[in-house]
C-alpha cells in the first residue's frame, strides 16, 4: 500500500517543457543583450545601476534554471550546486566574449561577481519557494496529473 504522506514526483508534462523553454529563451535573450554592441539602445538614456542590472539578470536565469529543475523533479541539493556552477561558468564565458571585436563590449571581472551573486539571490529564492508552491499544489489537486 502506497505511503500517503510520499510525495509524488512532480509533473514533468506541458508545463514543465514550457519552462525550460522560457529558460533557453531568457538564456539567449540575455547573451543578445550582453553583446549588443550598444547597450544604451536597449537601455535608454538612464539605465538602472550596470551591477544591478548584472545581479537582476542573472537572479532570474537563476531562478528559471532552478524552476525547470523543479518541475522536473531534479531540485536537489547536488543539482542546486550543478546548476550554480554552470551558471558562474556560463556568466564567466558570456563576460570574457563581450570583448571580441564584433561585439565592440569590454569585460569587467567585477561583473561576474554580480553575476555569480544574481545567481544565489535566484537560486535560493526558488529552493525557498519550491516546497510552499509544491504544498499548495497539493492542497489544491493542481499537483496531480
């Protein structure tokens, strides 16, 4: 007889394929906009503070690769850490290439630092919330499949 209080792995359909799907498509938005030539275009003339920009931005890759990792049953404490790592991998490679001269960027190793901490803020923030929206899924039926 099957443990009532087991919780069921978590839907891996529709949703969670849409998910990561956003994720990818965030992914590459943000490498566009971190080589874009001139980032004021994208920007405007009074651009929020650039290590603001850098922690916002990487919070929420961080987040959605934390979120799509939910949703697929894989938000362990050893895929938390796989997935930081790569991410301050990916934020290493995204800033060393913004100075190739057809980007026309310069790189910033203090940019990554901002970086690597938009990926804590968006990481932890989803290993908080995951097991609460994981409860009220459950409670509501919306969990099942």
């Amino acid at each position: 007889m099957p443990d009532p209080d087991h919780q069921r792995p978590p839907p891996t359909g529709w949703p969670a394929r849409l998910l990561a799907a956003v994720t990818v498509g965030y992914a590459c938005a943000l490498v566009w906009a971190t080589h874009h030539p001139q980032p004021r275009d994208l920007l405007g003339p009074d651009p929020p503070p650039d290590k603001l920009l850098h922690v916002g931005a990487y919070a929420v890759l961080a987040a959605l690769v934390a979120a799509t990792l939910a949703a697929w049953g894989r938000l362990s404490s050893r895929g938390v850490r796989t997935a930081a790592a790569t991410l301050a991998a990916f934020a290493v490679v995204d800033e060393v290439t913004q100075p190739l001269p057809w980007f026309g960027r310069s790189a910033d190793p203090i940019d990554w630092v901002f970086d690597v901490a938009g990926i804590v803020v968006g990481v932890a923030g989803v290993v908080v919330l995951a097991p609460v929206v994981r409860r009220l899924l459950a409670r509501t039926g919306a969990g099942r499949q």
